[in-house]
C-alpha cells in the first residue's frame, strides 16, 4: 500500500511503501477492542475510596435509649442511614489492570494501523530536524500537509530529542507516540496518523505478524 510521504517542511515529496504485515492485517473488531480496554484500564489509578462505617470518626455513644422515645432503634449516628455515617457498598482501592499476551497486543494494534491505513488517513514524515525551541516550526509542518486543523493528530516518533519533544507538546490537537510502545487509543481515535521514517522501520520490525511459536509468518 502506497501513501503520500512529505519531507521535513511538509512538502509533498512522493510516495512510499506500508508494510503489508501491519498496514494491510486484517480488521479484527475484537482485537482492536481488545487492547484500547486493556490499555485504559491500565490507566486508571484505582485510588478511590470511602469510609466505611468502622473508619467513620465518632458514634461511640448510643444516641438515645432503646425503648421509650418513640424513634426507631439506633446505635450509633456513623451507621449508613444518618447523614455523615459510612457507606455501604462504596468504592474501595483496587487494581484494573488487564495483561494482554504480547502476541494479542500486537494482533491489536496492527489491527488498528490497517484500519488508519484502509481510511487513507496515515502518511509518512521526514524524521524532524529541530535546532530550536520552536511550536510554530512543527504546527507549519502540519499545516502544509494540510491536517493542522484536524481534531487529533498523532505522529509517531522514533526520537528523543527534547527540542521536537517540547516544541510538539503546546499543540492542543498533536500527540506524540513513540514506536516502541505504541498507544491504542491515541491512534485509534486520531483523525490522522504521521508516520516518520525511522519509526515505519521499527513498526515494520516490531509489529510484523508472528506465529504462535514465534516464528514470522
């Protein structure tokens, strides 16, 4: 599958080659499913948490006499019916993680490319060249490919250069994803997907399909 490449400007240059092991994968709902649940409920911190009724401060004291009053029997104002008291059934920390097998997570992700690929919205980048801080530099590299005002934008990176880094982070609509840990959601809901060219040599290595025993198939 061939797809418009553009240089470091954003200038259109021609077209270069997806690999067909990931960019032409099959669509797999399920997959894709799969690994953006995984992957967000990998996010969550699990720190909620309420008190219950022993951990509630005070109610040591029975509030009135059992019988005599007229009122319903009480034993303390911490229990769940009276204002200020524990809670029943609350949140309490827990973990959310889900462990997908690394061969599922990949399966899911190449699902995911195939799908950007197959709706013409993934396009291949020169590796940035910044020599300074510059946020206007990279948004006009976006804007002469044309996506600047798309609602999302993920550019995946095979880069740690700090000045790229910090200048693409101040735009809103741009997320930044390194090849070597790809993230589901992010891709998956952007509206178009930047590849840059060192990174399509990592994609094609790293996500390239595999048997069950290892074995590239």
């Amino acid at each position: 599958m061939k797809v418009n490449s553009y240089d470091k400007s954003g200038k259109l240059k021609g077209q270069t080659d997806l690999p067909a092991d990931v960019f032409e994968a099959a669509f797999s709902k399920t997959a894709i499913h799969t690994v953006i649940r995984a992957e967000n409920a990998n996010r969550r911190q699990g720190t909620h948490k309420v008190k219950v009724r022993n951990e509630v401060r005070g109610g040591g004291k029975k509030p009135w006499k059992q019988k005599g009053t007229g009122n319903a029997r009480q034993g303390s104002i911490r229990a769940p019916q009276w204002r200020g008291g524990g809670t029943v059934h609350g949140p309490q920390p827990r973990d959310y993680r889900i462990d997908l097998p690394a061969r599922v997570r990949k399966a899911g992700i190449r699902a995911i490319l195939a799908s950007k690929a197959k709706a013409a919205s993934v396009a291949v980048l020169e590796d940035p060249a910044v020599t300074e801080y510059s946020t206007k530099a990279v948004f006009g590299v976006l804007a002469n490919i044309g996506v600047a005002t798309e609602r999302s934008i993920v550019i995946i990176i095979n880069t740690d250069d700090e000045k790229f880094l910090k200048s693409a982070d101040n735009i809103n609509n741009l997320r930044l994803v390194h090849a070597k840990r790809i993230t589901a959601p992010e891709v998956y809901y952007a509206n178009s997907v930047l590849v840059t060219e060192s990174a399509l040599k990592v994609i094609a290595e790293q996500y390239k399909k595999e048997s069950r025993k290892g074995k590239v198939a």
